[in-house]
C-alpha cells in the first residue's frame, strides 16, 4: 500500500509532492520533502532504520536501530520515534 500526500501545485511539470509512505513486506519505506527522485528512508521490520539519497551515493546507508515494527502500539508511538529519532521502548 503506497500514500501520497500532494498538493495541486507543481515543480518542474511534475505534482509536488510532500510526503509518502509506503508499506512493503521487509517494512516501511517513506519520504517527506524530499524532490530528488529516489531519496528516501526505509524502516525495517528487525528496527533498523537506512537512508538512501545521493549523499549516500543512492545506496542505503545504516542511520540507526530503533524498536522492532512488530512492537509498535500505535501510529503516534511510531511517528514520535522517527521524527524525533528517539530510541524508545515498546510499551503495551
């Protein structure tokens, strides 16, 4: 399942894009603000969190381990992790 948050306006000829998200089946794949085509952050099911952008030559580099997606409670518990990078615990 892929979401997109648009907005009517366009960059170069193209919908301007402000976020998306996607759910694949290693995790979560997602970017906001991002106009280089490509760049994102992947969230992996084990916690390990990559970036890929043209920083990282387009190949995922390690930024950090954070709580396995599995032991999430909820979108709030999973937004505040990864806007705030926190390494917060699993809470039930």
């Amino acid at each position: 399942m892929r979401i997109n948050v648009i907005t009517k306006e366009q960059y170069g000829g193209f919908q301007r894009k402000l976020a998306w998200f996607d759910h694949r089946p290693n995790g979560l794949y997602f970017d906001v603000g991002g106009l280089i085509f490509g760049t994102h952050t992947s969230y992996h099911r084990n916690g390990n969190v990559f970036r890929t952008s043209p920083a990282t030559e387009n190949k995922a580099k390690f930024e950090a381990k954070h709580v396995e997606l599995e032991n999430f409670r909820g979108w709030h518990q999973f937004g505040v992790a990864m806007i705030a990078n926190l390494d917060i615990s699993p809470r039930c």
